[in-house]
C-alpha cells in the first residue's frame, strides 16, 4: 500500500515538475519574441556613404535632363514659402520592395534634389490588400483628406480590384473616391498612376477603362508603362506579379517626368 502512494506521489511530482519546465520554457520564449519584435523595430537600416553617393550620382544625372515645370511648378508656387506635402496612396503594389527601394521613397530624393530650396514632406498610405470597396467601407479617404497633402500620388487600386470587383463597381468606387478628394482638397494637386500592367486582357481593359474617366472627367493620369517597359521583361516582376526594384525606378523617374512636363 505504501509502495503504491510511493508511486502515485512520484507520479503526481513529475507531472507538476513537467508543467513548470513547459510554463518557464514558454514564458522564455515568449520574452524572446518580444525582445526581438522590439529589436526588429527599433532598427533602422542606413546606406553606407557610397551607396549614398552612387544614388546622389543617379539621381543627379536624371534631373539634369529635366527643367521645372509643369504640375510640380504650380505646386511650388503655391507653396513658395511653406513645405510640400506629397502623399503616396496605393495598394501593396507601391511597396512591393524594401522601403528604400520603393517608388514613394525615390520619389523624395528626386524632388530634393530639383527643389533644393524647398522643404518636402513624404507621407504614404499602404492599404496593402485591400479593395475599393473596403477602402470606402473603412473610410481611409477621410485618413488622406485630413493630412491635407499638397501633391497626392494615386495608384487606383486596379490591382487589387482585378479578379475581385467588378469592373463597373470598382469604376463606380473610383468616381466616388476622387469625387470626395476634389471637393475637400481643391488645393490639392491628385495625378492618378496606375501599378505595373499584367498581361491580361481583363486588367488592361480596367486599365484602359480608367484612363478614358480620367480624361472625360480631367484627371491627371500618369501612365507610360507601355512606353518604358515590355511586360515579359520577368526581371522587372516578382512571382506575385509585382514590381521588382528597378520596376519601381522606372515608374518613379516616368512620374518625375510627368510631373514636370
């Protein structure tokens, strides 16, 4: 008999014993978590001075082929001793790429370095994944009115609406997104530019569908991906079909231009 509470107490001491080793290992790793989430956050990667210089050289060398003017020159003027606000409003195809890399964060250098006397401000809106119909639903408009951007970069959501929403609706969903931009940001300069084309006829018809409303409605509508790439050049696109680092060159120095011009 004593044998046997021997035993059902030496069984009950290590099923204790085992719950304490798991709940201190899992405690552990926990705070391990939370210590490299905090590291992961708190870094900030930083060019080394040549890479700095080689893409002061690039940039450099582009904008001396450009005169101010255009879009971006009204913008100036109406700004000649305030900073410029430019916003960037897109889907995860605008940051496809590590932040430097992207075309929100070139477009800052290239107006620095145009606009060397004038103060710029970036900010950009990733709504990643999400449709036009969530976009609306969600009230991110109201996030972008509020900031009161001088300069807005639109990328309409095409590729996310693509397969998703119906072409009429998501055309509808436009209307209504740039009609409220319009009426509460008149100071507001909006160039709507479409992502990267896919080859595919449904999605270069949203495209084309797109650009005929900008023009009856007289948007601003920056889109020369057809002139600058060649859809089956699959070094400018990753696996999901979105664009590469030098994808995101091309269609920040193709802006640059567009805003000048």
């Amino acid at each position: 008999m004593e044998l046997r509470n021997m035993k059902r107490f030496l069984f009950i001491a290590f099923i204790l014993a085992s719950i304490i080793v798991i709940f201190i290992s899992h405690t552990h790793y926990d705070q391990k978590l939370a210590t490299i989430a905090d590291e992961a956050e708190d870094m900030k990667v930083e060019a080394s001075p040549a890479t700095i210089e080689e893409e002061s050289a690039s940039v450099e060398s582009f904008i001396n082929t450009l005169e101010l003017g255009g879009l971006l020159e009204e913008v100036v003027d109406q700004n000649k001793d305030d900073e410029i606000l430019v916003m960037v409003f897109g889907s995860s195809a605008i940051t496809s790429v590590e932040e430097k890399e992207s075309m929100p964060h070139m477009l800052l250098p290239y107006l620095q370095t145009l606009l060397p006397d004038q103060n710029i401000a970036l900010t950009v809106m990733d709504v990643k994944d999400a449709t036009s119909s969530d976009v609306l639903a969600d009230n991110y408009i109201d996030k972008v009115i509020r900031n009161k951007p001088d300069l807005l970069v639109m990328e309409p959501l095409l590729f996310n609406d693509f397969d998703k929403v119906d072409l009429d609706e998501s055309l509808d969903h436009l209307e209504t997104i740039m009609a409220d931009l319009t009426e509460k940001l008149p100071d507001t300069t909006i160039v709507l530019s479409p992502a990267n084309p896919i080859d595919d006829e449904k999605y270069v018809a949203l495209v084309d569908q797109v650009k005929s409303f900008s023009k009856d409605q007289n948007y601003f509508f920056a889109d020369r991906w057809e002139e600058k790439i060649k859809k089956s050049d699959q070094s400018l696109f990753t696996n999901e079909k979105l664009l590469t680092e030098v994808g995101h060159l091309i269609w920040t120095e193709f802006l640059i231009e567009y805003f000048v011009k």
